[in-house]
C-alpha cells in the first residue's frame, strides 16, 4: 500500500531555512516520479518540484518562484524524499505536500510534472510557516 508520510515543517524568520522530509513507502520510489506541492489558503496547489522517475533519466525540476532557494533530493534506499528550502520568504507560506505519479508515470516529463492531477498519492502535508 503506497503511503507517504511528511515531516520537518514549521515555524521561522524570513531568510532561514527548513529540510522537509517525505517518507514513502509501498512502491519503488526510484521506477516512479515525485512531486512537491504546496498551498496557500485561498490559492491553488501548486508544483514545487520533481524528479521523473518513468524516464529513466530522473530529471529534476523547479518551479520559477523557487529556483536557486530549493533543493528537492531522494534517496532511494531509504525510501525518503527531500526539500532543502532556504532564503525563504512570506510566501513560501503553504502547506507542502508531496507526492508521487504512479498509474499515469509515463505522462509526467519536464512540460507537465507541475500538474496535480497526474499524481496518485499525496501525503497529509507540513505546514510551513514563514515570519517577516
């Protein structure tokens, strides 16, 4: 049964940094893409970041509001996804998720992984939260 389980949100000053975690389990994380999202009250889920999985070139991507400031990492024996989050600012405010395409893997690839609906699994979500 896939599961994914997030951790290592919080509470901190603009321009500080937080390593969030994502624990999955059920699948062969490396055969398969994953995702981070995030979401604001009152706004869309929004793509964070991904590595393809299906393609066997386990490509990364970032949105354009993170880039330079994130870092998303999997390690694949342990079974854990990363999101280094640093310089971070007011409107990384959100909950984060993630999570992972797995009936429609072939799909996900550079031009569409910011999609949500491509992805089958989502963990319950971290909150961070970011002071000025």
């Amino acid at each position: 049964q896939v599961h994914l389980v997030e951790s290592g949100g919080g509470l901190v000053q603009a321009g500080g940094s937080l390593r969030l975690s994502c624990a999955a389990n059920g699948f062969t994380l490396e055969h398969y893409a994953a995702g981070w999202f995030r979401q604001a009250p009152g706004q869309e889920r929004e793509g964070v970041s991904c590595i393809t999985g299906s393609d066997g070139k386990h490509s990364t991507y970032y949105a354009d509001s993170v880039k330079g400031r994130f870092t998303m990492s999997r390690d694949n024996d342990k079974k854990m996804l990363y999101l280094e989050i640093n310089s971070l600012k007011p409107e990384d405010t959100a909950v984060y998720y993630c999570a992972t395409g797995i009936f429609r893997a072939l799909e996900i690839d550079g031009s569409n992984w910011h999609a949500a609906e491509l992805y089958d699994f989502w963990g319950q979500g971290t909150q961070v939260t970011v002071s000025s």
